[in-house]
C-alpha cells in the first residue's frame, strides 16, 4: 500500500506541472487510435501492458512485454485519407526495454488554385511521428516509462516540427487482477511551425484501469481521458471517459466492444446520435500471427476500418 500511495502521489506532481496544458487543432493526427485492439476498446488502453502498441498510450505499459514483439496497423478514414502505424519493442538484460514507434497519416491530394479559381495542378498533405520509449520497473509491481517522439506535418511545400515527450506510470495487482495506468501525452512543442505563431501540442492526461476477471475470460477496461482540458464546470473535465470489454472465446479468438463518451455527444445530430462512439472488434490468433479487426462508428459521418497483424521476432 505504500508503493501505492507513492505512485498516487507522482501521478499528482506530474498533473499539478501540467494542469495548465491544453490541446489545440495541430497535430491532433496524435489522437487517433491506431492499433485496431485499442480502438475497438474505445481507446481505454492506458492500463495495458501486453500488447506493444500501448506504447502510443502509455509506455510504461511495454514493461511487461515478453519476446520482441513488432506490429503493424492500418486505418481506412472517411474519404480518401489512410493512416498506418508500425511498433516494436526488445528488452536490454540490465537496463530495460526500449520501444520505437511510427505513425503515419496522409490526407490524400488536394486541388491547387490561385485567386481566380484558375487550376495550378494538385498538392499532397500529410504528418508523421517517430518514437523511441524507454520503460522499467521502479518497484514490486510499480513501472515507469517515458517516449521521445519527433513530429513532422507538410501541406505542399509548407511544413512544420515538433518535440514531445509522453510519460507513464502503471500500478499492478496481479493476484486481485488490477491494473492501473497514468500517462501524459504530447507534452512539447513545435520546433518550426506554419504560422508566426506557435500551436499547442494536444496534450493529453489519462488516468484508466484493467479488471481481469478471476474465473471467466473476460477484460474490462476504462479510462478518463483530457483531464487537463479546462472546462466551465470542474465535473465536465470527466465527461471524456471511454470504456470496453474483451472476451476470449477460445485461445484463437477474442470479441471485443467498447464505448466513448465524448464522441457519442460531440457527433450527435439533431436528436440522434445513431450508433456513434460505439466500436467493435475481432482477434484471431493463427499460428505465430495475431490479426485484428476494428470498427468504430462516427454516426451519421461514416466509419473507420482497422486491421492489424502482430507477431513476436
């Protein structure tokens, strides 16, 4: 329990450094979920430590990794925008284990024109991040972990940086099949930028759980997310909560539901939100390969369309 209250109390330093931290329109490509897992989780991944992807979320998480594991991901968007994602984690006997991330998204081609509406030919968008994470264990069951990502965005022949850095903490109770996460994200700045003036990172503090139930093979998981967004009632800062569940039907095949909050009321239309905020998901498990599927609804907009495959070098 001590162990315990130290980790709470790290968690509330970090905030207190950040609390004044908010996001903004640049660089929001760092939002998305990529991995297909996560996604269909709603994105409640803070608390997960067994899949390498987590490192997008938390990458203390990558702690308790075995092997060497590598994944890749694919994102169909709305329109003709495509994003994708590869992750790869070892650990290093004695010093701990690394992580390296990329994650990728290209908005597709664009018409270019001068003020007449004259066409000039056509121009590409597109952003991309570069990670390497470092995580290890601080104490029994208590683990720390911290990426350095570089970030590039380019419209045509414009573009800008940036540095950030996320941090994580996770807290586990094996025995009691508790697990909890902090993480926060995005925390830098731009090294060049498109306009005179400087944007924000979306900074994003997380705070989630895992249950792992004891005699059924079942996974909940939950977590707030943006709690560093101000907002006009301090109760609202909380409304940003995504939950899921993962059963496992057998060892080859897991279902997979979750829930988001903030999206089921912002894609809200009228009088409907339809099936918005809500996703779904499949895992098989074939030979050596783990491949995942994930649907996520935005309502009345359309849907977003994962699948990835994971294995162990």
């Amino acid at each position: 329990m001590k162990r315990f209250s130290s980790a709470i109390l790290i968690i509330f330093i970090i905030s207190a450094v950040i609390t004044n931290a908010q996001s903004q329109s640049t660089y929001d490509f760092l939002r998305l979920d990529m991995s297909p897992r996560a996604a269909a989780l709603a994105g409640s991944f803070v608390a997960n430590n067994d899949d390498p992807n987590v490192i997008f979320y938390n990458p203390a998480g990558i702690s308790q990794l075995e092997g060497s594991p590598i994944s890749f991901s694919f994102l169909k968007h709305i329109v003709d925008i495509n994003s994708a994602s590869l992750t790869y984690s070892k650990e290093l006997e004695g010093i701990g284990r690394f992580g390296a991330g990329v994650q990728y998204i290209n908005y597709g081609d664009f018409t270019e024109a001068d003020q007449f509406g004259n066409r000039l030919g056509e121009f590409g968008a597109s952003e991309m991040a570069l990670m390497i994470g470092y995580s290890n264990k601080l104490d029994e069951n208590f683990y720390y972990g911290a990426n350095v990502k570089f970030i590039n965005s380019s419209i045509a022949d414009a573009s800008s940086t940036g540095l950030a850095v996320d941090l994580g903490l996770q807290y586990h109770f094996p025995e009691s099949g508790w697990y909890f996460g902090f993480s926060a994200l995005n925390l830098g700045s731009q090294l060049s930028s498109y306009f005179d003036k400087d944007e924000d990172l979306p900074t994003d503090i997380q705070f989630g759980v895992r249950k792992e139930l004891a005699r059924v093979p079942i996974k909940f998981y939950f977590a707030f997310k943006k709690l560093n967004e101000k907002d006009d009632d301090f109760a609202d800062r909380f409304s940003h909560f995504t939950f899921g569940g993962e059963i496992r039907l057998s060892k080859a095949v897991n279902i997979r539901l979750g829930f988001d909050n903030e999206k089921r009321k912002d894609l809200k239309i009228g009088s409907s939100s339809g099936i918005a905020g809500i996703s779904l998901g499949l895992g098989f498990l074939i030979s050596d390969y783990k491949f995942d599927y994930a649907f996520s609804s935005l309502g009345n907009i359309g849907s977003l369309h994962r699948i990835g495959i994971s294995t162990d070098l």
